[in-house]
C-alpha cells in the first residue's frame, strides 16, 4: 500500500532529525526514512563545538547536557609525534558518541510527531511523480523531499548522477581505543599535522575511551591505511587490535545548489563539511533547520515561492563560510605551508587562540583569514626568506 507524507526526510542523523524536527514543531506531515535501526553506530570524531550548542538551543527544546558525555576547554596541536603548542581555558568543547546523540535528536523529533520508518533502506526515487521505493517493498509519496542521506547519498545521486566527485572527497579511518591503552593520559583534544597529505589526524577524549583518526583528501592519500597504522604506532607503541572504521567525509566541495524542484540537500548530502575545521555536525543541523523553514514557508504561501531559492538564501550563511575555508585550505595544506607552519607556530601565541575562536564561532572565517593572511603568511614568508 502506498503512503503519503508532505514531506519525506531520508536520513536520520542531525541534518534529517533538525529537519523532522522543526516541520512537525510546525504543524507539517513529515516522515523520516533510514536503512538503520537507532540507536545505530556511526563513524565520528563526537566533536560538538560552541556552535552546536547554540543551534542546538535554537531548534530543539531539550537539554544540553544530555547530548554529550565529555567535556573539555583545552587543545594540543602537534606535528606528527612533536608537541608543537598547548592552550588551556580556551572555548568549551564537547564529545559524544552519534549512536547516543543521533539517537537522541530523532526521538525529539517523533516525540514531536515526524513518522519513522526504520530498518528499510532507499531503493529508487521517481523524482518526476515524487515516489520513493523502499527496498521493503513499500512505497511513499510526498510533496518535499529531504535527502539528509550523508555523504552516499542516493537523493543526491538521484539529482545529480553521483553522490560525490571522487577527486575532492575525502576519507577519513578511525577508531575507538579503552584509555588505558593509551602511554599518558589524554585529558584534552589533539590535532596532528603532517600524519596525512592535505588532512590532520586526531585524539579526542571520552569518558572511557580515546577516538583516533585520520583524514586526508582520498586522491592525494592512496596509502592512507599505511599511515594511520604509523600515526597509531607512534601513539601507543602497536597498532590497537581494533577494527579499522573508514568513510568518504565531504572536504568543502559543497552542492551549489543544493536541490531541484521539491526536493533539498542537507548535510554531509549537501558537502557541507568544513575542510579546516572538520566541523559538520553543526552544518548538519542548520541546514536541516534552514530546508525545513524553506519548505514551511513555501507551504504556507500555496507553493508559489521556489523552496529551493528559498532554501539557499538561507544555505548561503554556510557556504559564505566554506567559501573562506576552501579558499584558505590551499595556504594551509601543501607541503610548503606544512613547513613554514612547523616552524612559525609554536613561537606564536595568536595563532592556535585564532584557531579555537574559529571553532567556538566567536570569530568569522572572514576575520579568521584577514589574521592569518595579515599576520602568519607575512611571517612565514619572512623566516623562508631569512628576513629574521
């Protein structure tokens, strides 16, 4: 029997849930669709930055602390195995798991009335008569879609042809290490530079456990693999006996437009990943908040206004800063940046402060840039050229 919802979400993570969310806190027919089961595994750093705390106070009305399990204010920034700066008492960060927190933002969103169904991947779109099969066999109707489908996303395959360019995606492998392998305690995030070509590796903390993992452009790191067992040698001595997790991470090659007629792209579907951060999660919330006002105020003006213009006047605050990010990704990662990076940054004090304000969202990309271009590229370009 076929069904019909107004609007269709694929994809239950943050983008499908902020997205579920708000049309049903709207009064809007909406359901969600993913081939998992929650509470389900995802690969994930857990890194819930300022940022996320304020988009998530502003779409869901739920409380905070429930949403993560380790909190930290602190970062080490390092060069392969060298400590190249610590900073202390800067902005909070956040850890979690996405089996919890996933599954904790769609339970807000069927509490508010967005219908699930779990357990049923997509099989084809009809774009055209706005149909999707299930690979159950059912069948649903709709009059919006919202691929929120991640990175493999079948809607923005349906669109477009492909999911992603293979030349600007990126790949990231990770792990979850118990904290008593670990040779010191581990209190707070560390970033590490030169572990992969055009990409960083990380350690963040959890409670009872250490996430560790790599991510570099898949184009340029053809032995990733090779490398992350290097980068976990020199972290703990052996590689882990723990099964490595890999995943394609959009790397700031955005959708333009991220849609046609009825239907939107939404996070990780919609490259909406920061590629000097990493940060996606909070894109992935915004943007499932911004396709959702779009399609409330097409439906509550009969459909007369294009809902994917509408959708990208307000797409637009995350690219204007993805903008700036890619822009800047080609100062930071080529292998002269790299070097005059090792050498410039542990004498400055600005820098790594910069860097976190950028996380906590309390400075723009745009500020972010002028700083680095004003200040750090000046020096760098001093010290190559022995000015001092």
């Amino acid at each position: 029997m076929k069904k019909h919802h107004s609007v269709m979400v694929v994809g239950g993570g943050p983008s499908g849930s902020a997205a579920a969310f708000t049309l049903a806190k709207h009064g809007v027919d909406v359901c969600v669709v993913d081939k998992a089961t929650f509470p389900r595994n995802k690969l994930c750093a857990g890194l819930l930055t300022i940022r996320s705390k304020h988009l998530f106070a502003e779409i869901f009305d739920a409380p905070w602390d429930l949403a993560f399990e380790y909190e930290a204010n602190g970062v080490r920034f390092f060069h392969k195995n060298k400590l190249l700066k610590s900073v202390e008492d800067c902005s909070e960060m956040f850890f979690t798991y996405r089996v919890d927190f996933d599954n904790y933002l769609l339970t807000m969103a069927e509490s508010k009335g967005a219908h699930l169904y779990q357990g049923s991947g997509v099989d084809s779109i009809d774009l055209n008569n706005k149909v999707c099969h299930l690979r159950s066999g059912e069948e649903i109707s709709y009059d919006y879609l919202i691929g929120a489908d991640g990175v493999n996303s079948i809607v923005a395959k349906s669109i477009y042809g492909k999911s992603f360019d293979k030349e600007t995606i990126a790949f990231a492998l990770e792990i979850e290490v118990d904290k008593n392998l670990s040779r010191r305690e581990v209190k707070v995030p560390e970033l590490y530079f030169g572990v992969a070509n055009w990409g960083y590796g990380w350690v963040f903390p959890k409670k009872h456990a250490l996430t560790v993992g790599i991510i570099g452009l898949h184009a340029k790191n053809p032995h990733l693999k090779k490398q992350f067992s290097d980068f976990l040698i020199d972290l703990f001595g052996d590689v882990p006996d723990v099964k490595f997790n890999g995943h394609y991470i959009p790397f700031g090659d955005y959708r333009k437009t991220p849609g046609v007629d009825s239907a939107l792209l939404v996070g990780d579907a919609a490259g909406l990943v920061d590629p000097i951060t990493g940060e996606g999660i909070a894109y992935a919330m915004q943007s499932g908040y911004f396709a959702a006002l779009a399609i409330v105020e097409s439906v509550s003006t009969d459909q007369s206004k294009n809902v994917v213009d509408v959708y990208m006047k307000k797409h637009s605050e995350i690219t204007s800063s993805l903008d700036y990010a890619n822009r800047l990704k080609y100062l930071i990662f080529p292998k002269l940046s790299e070097y005059l990076f090792v050498k410039t940054f542990p004498a400055t004090t600005q820098l790594p402060l910069k860097h976190m304000e950028l996380i906590a969202g309390k400075i723009t990309y745009k500020e972010y840039s002028r700083y680095v271009l004003g200040k750090v590229i000046s020096g760098f370009f001093k010290r190559l050229l022995f000015l001092k």
